[in-house]
C-alpha cells in the first residue's frame, strides 16, 4: 500500500505542469491543473509517509521492474519519510503560492516551463530519498538538479540570473561527478550499488575515510556547506521567489540526506568523523550568519542564512556522529533529534521567509533593502508573517527553530558530565551556537527594522499593495506549523524516534534512550504557552481598549530639522555598520565613500560590497589566472578545419603505437 501511494504520488508530480505545456499560453487552467495534481499526488504521498510512522507500515525494499538496478532499487523506512514530508509540504504550498506570484496572464513566455519543471524537482527529489540502489539515486539526482537548473535561470534574459544558473550547473555537476566515484568506490568494496551497511572489518580504515571524504564533498556541494557553498547566494536570490524558498527548504536537506544515509551505512565511524562535521557546522554556522549581516540584497541575505542553518543541523549530525564514536547514545539521541527536528524546522520558517520575501519583491520590484521601509502599514499581513519567521529563524520560543536548538544544546551540555578532554572539547560548540543566535537576531532586528518599519524610502514602497489570498494562505499554513511545533514539540517524539532508529546500526538502536526520558517536552510546551501568552494579551488587550479618536500624528525628536525625510533615518548598513567591523577581516568590505569638494558640492553617495568569499575572492580569480597562463594554447585553435583532422590523425597514430604493444601482450595471455 505504501508504494503505491508513493508510485502514484510520483507519477502525479512528475506530470503536474504536463498538461499546461499543450494549453494556450493564455489560458489559466495549465496553473490550476498543476496545483490540482500536485496537491493529489502531494496528499498521496504525506499518507504513505504518515504510514510508517503510525501505522508501523514499515517496508524495506520494493521489486522494481528496472534490469539495470537487478530488480530491486526503491525501498521505504523511516528516515525516507522523514525527509518526504517537507518535500510534498512545500512542493504544494510553493505552487499554491506560485498563483498569484507567478500568475499565467502575466508570465506567458516561461510559467508553464516554470511549473513543468517544478514538478520534475519534486519528484526528482522523492525518488532518490526512496532510492536503495546507486542508479536509482542518481537519477533521481539528475532530474533534480536539471530542474533546479532550469527552475533558477526561469528569466534567461536577465544577464545576473544566467551567470547564476551557470555557476549552480557547474557546482553541481562538479558534485555529481564525485557521486560517480563515490558509487563506483562503493561498488568496487561491496560489490553491489546497493545500499547496505558492509560487515565490521570489511572497510579497511584508509577506505572508509576515502568514502566519507567523497560523500562530504558530493554531497555538502548540494547541501551548501562553507565553503562549499559558493554557488548557493546567487542562485537563490536570482530564482523566482517560490523557486527560492523550495530551494532553501528542501533541495539544500537532500544534500544532508545523502550524507546522513551514507553515514548510517559505514560501521564502525572514527571520532574523527565528528569533529570533522562538528568544525564544518560551526565554520557554516559562524561564516553563514556573518555574511548574511553584511547583505544589502533581502533574498541574498536569507541564502546566507541558508548556509548558516545548514552549519546548526551539522552540529547536531556532527554530536550524534561522537555519540557513536564514543559510545554514548544519549549524545545520539539528542544530536539527531536536533539535527532532524531543525532540517524539519528549517524548511518551514526559511521557505516563510523567501515567501515572504516574494510578497515584498511582488509588492515593490525590488530586492534592494535601503530601498524598502514603512512596509508594515502597507502590508500588514506580510508584516506579521515575516516577523513570525523571522522570530522563529533566531531561535527564540515559543517558535520552533528553538526547539531544535534546544535540543542541540542540551546534547551539548550533556558532554560536560563526561570525564576527559573530549567533552571539553565538544562543550565548544555551546558559544558557537550562541553566537550564532545573538547575530540572527541583529541581523533580522535590521532586515525588519529596515524594510517594515520607518517610513518608505521610494515611491514603490511608499505604495506597494498587500498579497494576493492565495499567496497569504500559503504563508500562514508555515507560520501555523511553525507555532505548532514550537508549542507542542512532543507531538514528534515518535516520528523523531523512527527516524533515529532507521539512521542507528542495529547494535546501538536496541538499547538508545528515548527522547522523553531525555527532554523535558511538558516544561517546553508550558513555558512556550505561557510566553505566548505574555505576548498576546498585551496586544490584544491594548487594541481592545484603544480609542480611534484618541490617535493623533506627531513628529519625532528631529534635532532641529523641522522637515525630516525618509532619508534621516537609519537604513540597514548604517544600522550594522558597527557590528560589522568587528568582522572586517573576513568580510573584507569594498567601500567607495563620498568625494566632498568645493564649496558647493555635488550630490555624492556612499557604496559598500562584500564580496563572494570563495567565488569572488577565489575561484574567479583562480580561474582567470589560469586562462591567462594557457594562452599560448590559443595558437593550435584557429578554426581551421584541416587543422582540426590533422590532430585528430595524429591522436589516431598515437593510440595505435602506444597501445597496440599492449593489446597484443592482453591477447597472448587469453
């Protein structure tokens, strides 16, 4: 019953945007039959998820009719349907949202590609988080990451958005192409492309870190990983804002995926394992937030951020991994429900944010911050929803990015009570994590300040008009589950449990803590109603009780200006500036300042840009140089024809001399 619910959910998605491709670019019914069969085949597959973990409808492996994967290549447990959930979740809120962002009337020439390949992402991704064989999972892969491609450079004519899809297709192939040699490894130690755990002692240590090395890589290209992250800050503010969001909230934890299944499958994981992916979160975690502080762009922004929540799930991973290594299930435990619950959160409150994000840039046209400000009157609804994510993204209760964090704390803190150097050592993570939390929070007090509050700094905001409903709903079904897992996190106690135990080799599984006997969820859920509390009755009571006649508009304090203007207040780089330059030997910021001359000057403005870290300031670099060394090759590509077949025969001579010898030799020995 599971796969078929899965088969049929796959093939819905797949063929959603299908049938807008042979309706007349006019019509409106390609969008709303795209939504229609999305939401089928998005409700299809949540019930087949749902299944394994409250049904106990747990299966392992599917007979499917495809030779090359020998017959059996999609299998189905809890970890899978872990990572389902957000992928069907968001795949059918980002389409509904899509309706009135990226409407067919006004979007003609690429909407229906747009759905199209939204679909294929989808079901890309759904097939190779169910995938048990290595062919499986590469095409999957391979449909997701074309589709993302085309997803990305949706407004081809745009120079900024091309060189984004660029730089992405390249990344991700570069990743892909590491895949294939870490399959091949695999093939070549197991002898099989299936996924299983090989017995103890049969994976040399030299082999095992060569496999956990290519996954690393592989896979923390996709996932965003400092520094591997360099193709992820253009593509997600180039894209459409929904492509963003789904991005961000999904694509970049099938990344994670692939690592946390390949690590489940490897016996026996060396501490060093742990610290490894315990160092990359915090270099993720630390570099991602602080790079996101320096952004004038809000989408680009909120991709750093990406890289920064990316590092917080990572250490997470990275404690469960000691936990292991170490014999210690309670820092299992606590690691992976971390790492879960906040790849699960994650996905939630930054798929929120780019939404909303897109309800701005669909209100105003711009993405530029300095050019926003007075947007809560304006857009009221977008406002609230906005804040929640971001309240919710700084890991404050009573939303649930400080549930997830929490636990990650408490795994932590649990280090401390073991004797010798490596809880110590491991404690480290606590301030790591802390800081990380205190600069979210500057960061979005001056995105929220910058674009929601003040008054409007263009006439575009100055008159910007609220979403469309269908954009709203989307939004407040996040907003909705993100209160919901912050006020009730127990209700995930035996979805975290299944998935934890479908990651865990059977050895440690049979005798791990449970998550209640580790977590106090009733001191949670208590504190988090009464914070809430705290917060709404105020409000409430202070609307109830306010007068409409009793408001009346006053001028602020204005230092003897008796006309303020929009440009005497604050803007998002004045208000960061001094936090920024604690950070300025890793930003490393270009600043044009004012050219003040004369008696009367003319109008002048001040400039600031940070860099890419590693595209910028090394890869295009690195590259260019290159090209400039290799120019001396330009001499033997002229374009002449007879040139070309003359390589070519020498190519053929070459071959023949060199391995002729040798193809006589391999005859004699048969």
């Amino acid at each position: 019953m599971n796969f078929f619910l899965l088969n049929l959910a796959l093939i819905l998605v797949a063929g959603s945007g299908v049938p807008g491709l042979f309706l007349p670019r006019t019509s409106v019914w390609g969008e709303r039959s795209a939504v229609f069969l999305l939401g089928l085949g998005a409700l299809s597959g949540l019930i087949g998820s749902g299944r394994v973990f409250f049904l106990s409808a747990f299966s392992t492996a599917h007979a499917f009719p495809w030779p090359p994967a020998g017959g059996s290549c999609l299998g189905l447990d809890a970890l899978s349907a872990f990572f389902l959930v957000p992928i069907f979740v968001m795949g059918f809120l980002g389409a509904v949202f899509g309706l009135g962002y990226w409407p067919q009337q006004k979007n003609q020439h690429n909407a229906s590609g747009l759905r199209c390949f939204w679909g294929t992402l989808l079901a890309g991704m759904a097939l190779l988080v169910v995938s048990t064989h290595a062919l499986a999972f590469l095409l999957g892969w391979e449909v997701m990451a074309l589709s993302a491609f085309f997803l990305v450079t949706t407004e081809d004519e745009l120079e900024e958005c091309r060189k984004s899809g660029l730089v992405y297709l390249l990344a991700t192939h570069f990743g892909t192409l590491v895949l294939f040699g870490l399959f091949i490894f695999w093939r070549h130690l197991t002898g099989s492309f299936a996924f299983f755990s090989p017995a103890l002692g049969s994976v040399s240590r030299l082999q095992s870190h060569i496999l956990f090395f290519l996954a690393f890589v592989g896979f923390g290209l996709k996932a965003g990983i400092m520094p591997l992250h360099f193709w992820l800050p253009g593509a997600h503010a180039n894209a459409p804002s929904h492509v963003s969001a789904v991005l961000s909230g999904v694509m970049l934890k099938i990344g994670l995926y692939g690592l946390i299944r390949i690590l489940s499958l490897l016996p026996d994981p060396p501490a060093l394992w742990g610290w490894f992916i315990l160092a990359a979160g915090a270099l993720s975690g630390l570099l991602g937030v602080i790079f996101a502080l320096a952004q004038h762009d809000l989408k680009r922004l909120l991709a750093y951020h990406s890289v920064e929540n990316i590092g917080i799930i990572l250490l997470g991973l990275g404690l469960a991994m000691l936990g292991r290594s170490y014999g210690r299930p309670e820092w299992i435990m606590l690691g992976m429900a971390g790492c879960l619950l906040h790849i699960w959160n994650h996905s939630l409150f930054k798929s929120l944010l780019f939404l909303g994000s897109g309800a701005i840039v669909h209100a105003t046209h711009t993405r530029r911050i300095d050019q926003l400000g007075g947007l809560a009157q304006r857009l009221p609804w977008t406002a609230v929803l906005f804040l929640i994510g971001a309240v919710a993204i700084c890991g404050l209760p009573p939303l649930n990015g400080f549930v997830s964090e929490f636990f990650v704390y408490l795994g932590v803190f649990k280090t401390f009570m073991v004797p010798g150097n490596s809880g110590l050592m491991v404690g480290v993570a606590a301030p790591v994590l802390a800081m990380i939390g205190a600069l979210a929070i500057a960061c979005f007090v001056k995105v929220y300040g910058a674009v929601f509050l003040g008054t409007p700094r263009s006439p575009a905001a100055a008159s910007a008009p609220e979403a469309p409903g269908v954009m709203l709903a989307s939004m407040l079904v996040l907003a909705g589950l993100c209160l919901v897992l912050g006020l009730a996190p127990g209700l995930m106690v035996p979805v975290l449990e299944q998935a934890i135990a479908a990651w865990l080799p059977v050895s440690l599984s049979t005798y791990s803590p449970t998550l209640a006997g580790l977590i106090p969820f009733s001191a949670i859920s208590w504190s988090a109603f009464l914070l809430l509390s705290l917060v709404l009755l105020p409000v409430l009571c202070f609307r109830r009780c306010r007068k409409p006649w009793s408001r009346r508009k006053v001028v602020t304090w204005d230092c003897g200006y008796a006309a303020p203007t929009a440009r005497m207040q604050y803007t998002a780089s004045s208000f960061a500036r001094t936090l920024l330059g604690l950070f300025v030997w890793v930003l490393k910021p270009e600043v044009r300042g004012p050219e003040i001359r004369g008696v009367m000057p003319e109008r002048s403005r001040l400039h600031s840009h940070v860099a890419e870290l590693v595209l910028d300031r090394a890869l295009i670099p690195g590259f260019c140089r290159l090209k400039r060394q290799l120019r001396w090759f330009y001499r033997f590509q002229q374009g002449q024809t007879r040139l070309y077949v003359l390589y070519v025969v020498v190519a053929v001579l070459l071959m023949l001399t060199t391995l002729l010898p040798f193809a006589e030799i391999f005859a004699g020995l048969l």
